[in-house]
C-alpha cells in the first residue's frame, strides 16, 4: 500500500482500491478494478459509509438511502492494511466530529479473486445515544462513469420465488434512471431502481443479491448482501452523473428497524461483497463470486467428497415416510449407489390430526415406525446398506398443539406488543433466548450424538413477520436481525460439536438462499420443483447463487416416465448435488439402468466439480427458453449439461469462449443411449449439438486436445 498527497491503494493483482482524501479530509472511493488501469474517477461523490439516524437525514430528500448528512461529515482517521494468509484486508476507521461518531470499515479480498467484502462497524464516542435508521454495508460508486456508459448498463437481479427460483432478469438502467437533459439544474433523483428483502426468508421473492454489466465492453460488477434475514436492501441508481451501488441490511424505512446507539457502545452491519469482470461479462463476475464463496466458508470434507444423496420425499413418499414404505426404497437407493439416506418430513407425526400444528418435540412416531426397534429399525438398515442416515427438522418452530408450546417461556419465541407471533399454526422460536437454544441443542446432540444421523435437512416453512420485540423499546426489525445472528452462533455450535454432520439449507425449496447461511453449511436446497421440464432452468441458475458442490437438485425418475424424461431429470442435477429420489422400486429395468449410468458418471466426474467455475454458453436461463446449457469450467476440463424442452428446433450453437482457439475432443458422459451429434469450431468457439428428440438433456465433457492449450 502506498501513499502519497491524500491517496492512499490496497489490493492485489486481480482488484486494485484507491480512496482519496479530499482537502477537508473526507475519504472517497475513486476507483476499484484492476490495478493495471487504475485511475481517479472525477464522478466518486459518496462517503465510503452512509449512516441515517433520528436527527440526522440526507441532504437530498428521497427514497435513496445515499447523500446522508452523517456519512458526509465522516472524516478519515486512519487506516491500516494487514494480510492473512490468502486475505488482504485494509480498515479504513472515520469519525463524525459533531456527534462522535466513528466508523470502521473493514475491506477484505481473497489473493488472486476479484471480489471486495465490506463491512462497517459503528461505535458511539459521543455523549449523546445516538438512535440508528439505516447503516451501508457498502457503498461503491462510479460503477458506470457519466451518460454514455450509463446509457450502455444493465441491471441484472433475480427474480425468486416458491418452485420458481432463482430467475435472472436484465434490463437497460435507463428504464428506472432516464436522461436528464435541457433545463435540469439539479440532476440528482429521488428513486430509482431498488430492491428490498422482508421477514425471516432472505430470498423471498428476489435473492438477495444484483448486478450492473455494460452491454459495449462486457464490465460487469455482482454483489451480493451477506444476510440470512429478510432484512436487506441494495439500490443502484445515478448520483452525479455516475452509477452507484448501495448495499444495506435492515432499515428503518424499509423492515421497522432502529438500533439505539449508546455512548461507548458499538453496531456492526450484515456483510455484503462485490464481485469484478473488467470484460468477461456476467459469466467472469460469477466464476469470481464462486472462487470467494469456497475462499469465505466454513471448511468441511463434503465440499469435495459430494457424496450422492437420496431423501424420501420429492415425488416420493411426500412427508407419509413408514417402516414398510421405506425399506424397498433404501435397497433401491443403495443399488443405484446413494451414499446418504434422509428421511425428510413426517417421521415425527402420530395419529393426532396431522403434524403441522405440532411439531416441535422432534421425537418418532411410533404408528410410523412399529415393533420394538421403532425408527431405529430403518436407520439401522440404512447403515447396513453402506449408508449414512439422515432426518429433516425444522428447528425454528413450534406447532401451537405441540407440547413444547407449553413448557417453553413465552420469552423463548417471537412476540410483539407481548403477545406470541402466530402464522399458520405455528409458533417462531427466538434464538437469543437459553431456553430456545438448549432445547434445540438437545434436540440435535440426541438425534446425531446418540441416535448416529449424520445428515440433518433444516427446513423453514413460514414467514412470521417483521419480527419480534424481546424487551421494552425493540423495534420488531431490531429483534429479528438479533435472532438472525443468533441462529448463526447456533449453527457454528452444533458443527463445531458435531464436525462430521452434513446440514442441507432448506426453507420452502430456496426461500432462505443466501451467503450467510452458505457459508456455513454444506447443501443448499434449489427448489420444491415437482415438474422435470421446470426444473431445468432452476439447476442452470443455481450456480450463480452457491457453489455448484452445495447446490442440492431433486433427480425423481417416476415409472410412468418416458426414457428421456428419465435421462432429463437425471441430468438436472448432474452438474450440481444430487438428490436423487421419485419411485425407483417401481422403474423398468430400462429407466432403473439410466439412473444407475447417471449416479456412476457423476461420481465419476465430481472431484471436478469443487475447483470448477460456471458460465452459461446460452446466456442466463430465461424460465421458457426451449434450450439450456449450464458449463462447468476447470483447469482441463469443461463439463456442459445441455437441456432440450419441447417446441423449438432439434440444434443449437453454444458459445464457450475460453476455448477460443482450442482445438478440443466432445465426449457423450451420459446418457450413454443419446443420439446427440455435436461438432466443435475453434476459431469462434462454439459448439453445434443436435438433440433429435425433446425433452432430452446430455452430459458432455469438452477437452484440450492439444496439451499445451489454455
């Protein structure tokens, strides 16, 4: 790092920083990119951190969260680079001489990867509390310098809902942010393109993540808020003739949060990051995204062991698991080679009007599982069949029937204005309180420790609102943000106990998608898609949001399939995790040997697959496209699933360009009965792939034939 006449860089060779200190020295984010074309961009206007609090607005009224009257009287303090092993981090600490506020903003960034993480500290020196509204995560700005490169920009989010995740939109930005020309003396806007997350899912309606990518050069910027709440929002909008990105979790406009801010107490804001392509388009600006999310989670041998997983529910047994159900389809799992066995919902539920009222005590049911061994019985023959056992909880809840709902306090769960939160039947535990926490602790050491599952599916299945007030001034929002970071400390117990489990991330299929959760836990759920065809365009997007290892897609072969169908649904998740499932006991010997070839050749490729980056050779799935193709690029080889769904032409041209120039063999990887015809071109990098029928889906592996080719 050096320094010189107010200015001062941090980074390494793939992300270069400078910040420059104005005469009265306020701090400003002039550039961040490569460091081979650093320069000072003259439209960086905003402070490093935005801060709203009762007293203290903007200077520019509007729906924006930027321009804030705090966040401009920030003046630097000091700064510090130190590094890490393969992290650098610069900490840059301001101070607000009228209220004595200080801000502490830690940069961090992976050695060799794109990808800059924020966050911000607050801490109160004044005399006077100091009550909070909205605090930036990160603030960058200009990501597109004045009209023309604003004019070539699209913003990218991703649309997400229930059985439909994970659907990437682009759209010009001067659909939400049109010219200002001719008479305008003061061109600054009031709103502009924002999104917001709400309630306990993170994910429900958009992930919490976007992007900005010129449509000319292929520059492309993709964040990402690192929250594992509703409580998020990001905004990017024109602020001086530039583009700007803005990214916060909860505020008070937006989720009914406000955090008082004592004298000498302290605030630190969920994480957020950025990720950089200065040409590669949104492809390079997810690969990047990849290699920070392996750089920036907890460590656990399944993140390259991938073993294959079958759970008893999708198209399946559907919550209704029993003794006698379940055996045929644990030898049928074990012949088809799974190497993990969950029973998902139900296993709890007796004969007492159904268990969505009464969950909560997570204890067998013994109408379900009869004889003297009980549940027992079926993990045991699961072990005997080389498999690891596995259960699916939803900890969070308590039914209001369940007896739990009784012998825990009322402080134990969400309440506002003293009365318990009620949705659907259902109480929302608070995981700050002792009492919620060691009752689910002694849930999960039994269930692992003393029962042996080495797999636990934690579910979510309702939204209980803006949160909870715990004691007398909470906000609602402030509750929910405090239960938030505690189910992550609770999270880091139980694997920090229990280092060997496998914890799937679940919340009504991909309802609770995000950073925070992942970089913790091992699987993520894509989606409760019960339609092979719909399911295509989730598996190709998943990787934009996990990491192909922890993207969990449901492969449900049904007897009443056709081959092909068989071969498509198979390949979904071929490129991801498998979580196979669908009514195996019940296939022709044909459909069963297409499973079969499916679980081989994906054990076959996926020690590949952790240290692979995705691209997508069709551009980002659109929910209709009739052809998908998802890519997965390593340092040899790259893997492509290619999708075929009913009503367009039998051919496609596939764009790869990092083999531009390569001369490369195609190999068939599955299904090996695939009357696919490809021919791969060089010079422009693309492949030509014929699929005669619809719908049908193949695996290929594209390599290098020359050895010393890229």
């Amino acid at each position: 790092m050096t320094k010189e006449q107010g200015t001062f860089r941090w980074g390494h060779e793939a992300l270069h920083l400078e910040i420059v200190l104005d005469g009265d020295g306020s701090p400003r984010l002039t550039h961040l990119g490569l460091p081979s074309e650093a320069r000072r961009i003259p439209g960086a206007s905003l402070p490093l951190v935005e801060v709203t609090a009762a007293g203290h607005g903007r200077v520019w009224s509007g729906n924006r969260l930027v321009g804030t009257a705090l966040g401009g009287r920030l003046r630097h303090r000091t700064h510090r680079a130190t590094r890490d092993g393969d992290w650098h981090t610069l900490t840059v600490q301001l101070a607000d001489p009228a209220t004595g506020l200080v801000a502490e903003v830690t940069y961090r960034s992976p050695d060799g990867v794109p990808v800059l993480r924020s966050e911000v500290v607050l801490r109160n020196e004044g005399d006077a509390t100091l009550h909070l509204e909205s605090v930036s995560s990160l603030v960058v700005g200009p990501l597109a310098d004045g009209p023309e490169a604003i004019d070539a920009a699209d913003l990218l989010w991703a649309e997400n809902d229930w059985l439909t995740e994970c659907r990437w939109q682009r759209q010009p930005m001067r659909l939400t942010t049109p010219v200002h020309s001719g008479r305008v003396s003061n061109g600054h806007g009031k709103a502009g393109f924002a999104l917001n997350g709400q309630g306990t899912w993170s994910s429900c309606g958009r992930l919490p993540m976007g992007g900005l990518t010129d449509r000319r050069t292929g520059r492309t910027w993709v964040w990402q808020i690192e929250h594992n709440g509703g409580g998020w929002r990001w905004e990017c909008e024109e602020h001086d003739k530039a583009a700007y990105a803005a990214l916060f979790g909860p505020t008070d406009t937006h989720h009914g949060w406000r955090h008082s801010l004592e004298p000498g107490a302290s605030f630190r804001t969920v994480p957020a990051a950025l990720s950089f392509s200065a040409d590669g388009g949104p492809d390079e600006a997810f690969a990047a995204l990849t290699r920070y999310r392996r750089a920036a989670r907890r460590p656990h041998a399944d993140h390259l062991r991938l073993p294959v997983i079958f759970n008893d529910y999708m198209n399946c047994l559907m919550g209704d698991p029993t003794t006698e159900k379940l055996l045929p389809h644990i030898d049928a799992a074990a012949e088809a080679g799974a190497e993990y066995f969950v029973i998902d919902a139900g296993w709890y539920d007796g004969e007492n009007g159904g268990w969505w009222d009464s969950v909560g005590a997570w204890e067998p049911a013994a109408s379900r599982f009869p004889g003297e061994r009980g549940i027992h019985e079926v993990l045991d023959r699961i072990r005997e069949r080389g498999m690891v056992p596995g259960l699916w909880l939803e900890p969070e809840v308590i039914g209001v029937r369940s007896p739990m709902a009784k012998s825990l306090p009322d402080e134990a769960f969400f309440r506002r204005d003293g009365v318990r939160v009620t949705e659907t039947g259902r109480h929302h535990l608070d995981l700050r309180h002792p009492a919620a926490r060691a009752h689910l602790d002694q849930v999960v050491d039994r269930l692992v420790g003393e029962w042996g599952v080495g797999y636990l599916k934690l579910d979510h299945n309702i939204d209980p609102g803006s949160g909870t007030s715990a004691h007398p001034g909470e906000t609602p929002g402030a509750g929910l943000l405090g239960h938030n970071r505690a189910q992550l400390d609770w999270l880091d117990g139980i694997l920090d106990r229990h280092p060997h489990l496998v914890v799937e991330n679940c919340s009504s299929g991909g309802m609770r998608w995000d950073d925070a959760l992942l970089s913790r836990l091992q699987l993520q759920s894509t989606s409760d898609q019960q339609n092979l065809h719909l399911y295509a365009p989730i598996a190709a997007s998943a990787p934009t949001a996990v990491t192909p290892e922890q993207g969990a897609v449901w492969a449900y072969p049904q007897p009443e399939d056709s081959p092909d169908e068989v071969a498509f649904t198979m390949a979904n998740a071929l490129l991801g995790r498998i979580h196979l499932s669908g009514r195996i006991p019940e296939l022709e010997p044909e459909a069963r040997a297409l499973v079969h070839e499916a679980v081989a050749a994906y054990k076959a490729i996926r020690a590949d697959l952790p240290h692979a980056v995705p691209s997508w050779p069709l551009g980002l799935p659109g929910w209709d496209d009739p052809w998908i193709a998802l890519a997965l690029r390593g340092p040899d080889t790259t893997y492509l699933t290619v999708w075929r769904r009913p009503g367009t032409d039998d051919s496609a041209t596939l764009h790869l360009p990092h083999l531009r120039e390569t001369a490369a063999g195609v190999d068939l990887l599955y299904p090996s009965v695939s009357r696919a015809v490809s021919a791969w071109t060089p010079d422009t990098a693309e492949l030509s792939l014929t699929l005669p029928t619809a719908p049908s889906a193949v695996l290929l592996r594209i390599t290098p034939t020359d050895p010393g080719a890229p």
